[in-house]
C-alpha cells in the first residue's frame, strides 16, 4: 500500500525493505524532509542531498547551506547522508543506473519543462521496485502535476498521492499552512 503521508516516507521505505537503502533528494530546502526521511528509514544506507544553493542573494544561499551541513550532521558522521552541491544534472551523472531505493524531487522551480526534464534525468536511476516521488502535485504548481502526469502515462506507472499535509512548523520554527500533496510512482520489479 502506498504511504499516505509524507512524513511518514521514511517508515514506508523501511517496510520496503529495498536491498541497498540508498536514497536521494533533489532540492532540500533546509533538510527538514531529508532528516524527517532519516528518522524512520532505519535501513538507509545512504542518502544524498542534491541542492544547487543557488539564490541570488550569495549570503542567504550560504547560510542555508550551512544550516542545512548542521542539520544533517547527525547523519553524515554516520556516514549515511552527504550533500552535493551542484546541477541537478550534475549530480545525475554521478549516480549509477538502477541503484536507487528512494528519489524525491521537490527543487525550486516547479514548472513543467524542469519537472519534465528532473523526471528524465532520475528515473534510469530508479532500482526495480524502487520510488520515484516529489512535491507539489497541485494547481498552484500545475506544471508539476502535467509533467508527473505525462510521465506515469507514458510509462504506464500508477500514480499514487499523499493527502494534503497537515499544518506544522518547519526546522525553522516557520508555520507552514495545509499544503501540497505529494506524487509517488514505482518502477516495476522486473
């Protein structure tokens, strides 16, 4: 059965139990789903956090990528999570084919071509049995729910949906309203 809620992906990976425990997330924000993702996947072997860290103003981009080496500190003396900072594509490059447990996409742009194209680029990266999954299936961000949609039909996937999040408050002690559901595919065992 697919998870019903997103802050719970990491005990649904463990039920999983997909051999290798690698996981990646492509756009992190302030690692407050990647640590949420780490507390309940206790099988992760590894999880890599994709973010460009790109913003315009060069201070806050350094500060969030700091906060972000802080939060996930935890993980990474335990040599589970590490952060490549760079192009989504970049990054890419750097994973093997088919090794993947886990994927989430939620980088910031949300328009159709760069969904369509993070879908491209991550999902020969996806182990059979394994999830594709992201943020913001919703209207305010339709370019994300066409690409998705787009996607899963023409690979013949079932698209699976979370309920909207709940209202909570980030890492950052910022109160996020009822918010965007997230889109799940599997990539057939075999």
């Amino acid at each position: 059965a697919p998870v019903l809620n997103r802050d719970k992906f990491g005990e649904w990976m463990d039920m999983l139990a997909l051999p290798g425990g690698i996981g990646v997330e492509v756009g992190v924000g302030h690692a407050d789903f990647a640590v949420q993702v780490l507390q309940g996947w206790t099988r992760c072997e590894r999880y890599v956090l994709v973010d460009p860290f790109d913003e315009h103003d060069v201070a806050q981009a350094a500060a969030r990528h700091a906060f972000v080496l802080r939060l996930i500190q935890p993980y990474a003396d335990k040599e589970i999570a590490r952060l490549f900072k760079g192009p989504h594509a970049t990054a890419a490059s750097h994973i093997k084919p088919a090794s993947v447990a886990f994927l989430y996409l939620d980088a910031a742009r949300h328009d159709y071509e760069s969904v369509a194209r993070d879908l491209r680029l991550f999902w020969p990266k996806i182990m059979p049995g394994g999830v594709l999954a992201g943020h913001d299936y919703t209207v305010a961000h339709s370019g994300t729910a066409i690409a998705v949609n787009e996607f899963a039909r023409a690979q013949g996937l079932t698209l699976m949906l979370t309920k909207v999040q709940a209202p909570r408050a980030d890492v950052l002690g910022h109160r996020i309203p009822p918010c965007c559901p997230t889109w799940m595919v599997r990539k057939p065992a075999g």
